[in-house]
C-alpha cells in the first residue's frame, strides 16, 4: 500500500496550524485517561488521522485532538485543535 503522506497533505496541516508528526493528545470514548499520538494527515471527511503508541491508526475529529502550544506566559499548554486551527490566507480584490 502506497503511503497517505504527500506534499499536498502536508499543505493542508500547514494551513490549518499543524504539522504531521507533532504530537496531540486525545481521550477515547471508553477511556476516561488522555493518550498521546502523532497527527498522520487529514481525511476527505476533515477528521485528523492520528498514530497512538502502539502504531494504531485513528481517525478522530478535531474537535476531540489537543496539541501543545505557547501559553500567556510562553509555557507549553494543551490546546484544542479548534482554537489552533486558523486559516491566515489573504484573499484577492478582483
């Protein structure tokens, strides 16, 4: 089987604040714990493929992925791939 992983792939990580290999952290529906991953790619239907530690691959809805980012006073701090997810793209007049 043919890997996933191409540069358009990679493309649309970058433009919604991700990178493949950065480490999330998700809960499972039968789970109450946090259990880390690394973010694979994105599907057609929006979900984030993620690869538990184990090498599972999973693929779950942003809303349900938490990823490190800098804080109010630059410590790392969990946060929901929604609030990360921004598209800067500036858009053309005519």
């Amino acid at each position: 089987m043919a890997p996933k992983f191409t540069t358009d792939q990679a493309d649309v990580l970058r433009s919604i604040g991700l990178v493949a290999g950065e480490e999330v952290r998700f809960r499972r529906a039968d789970r109450g714990r946090w259990q880390s991953g690394r973010i694979s790619c994105v599907e057609r239907d929006g979900s984030i493929t993620v690869h538990d530690s184990h090498g599972a691959a999973r693929s779950l809805r942003p809303e349900k992925l938490e990823v490190l980012r800098p804080g109010k006073r630059r410590k790392p701090v969990w946060t929901p791939v929604t609030e990360v997810a921004v598209t800067w793209e500036q858009l053309t007049l005519f």
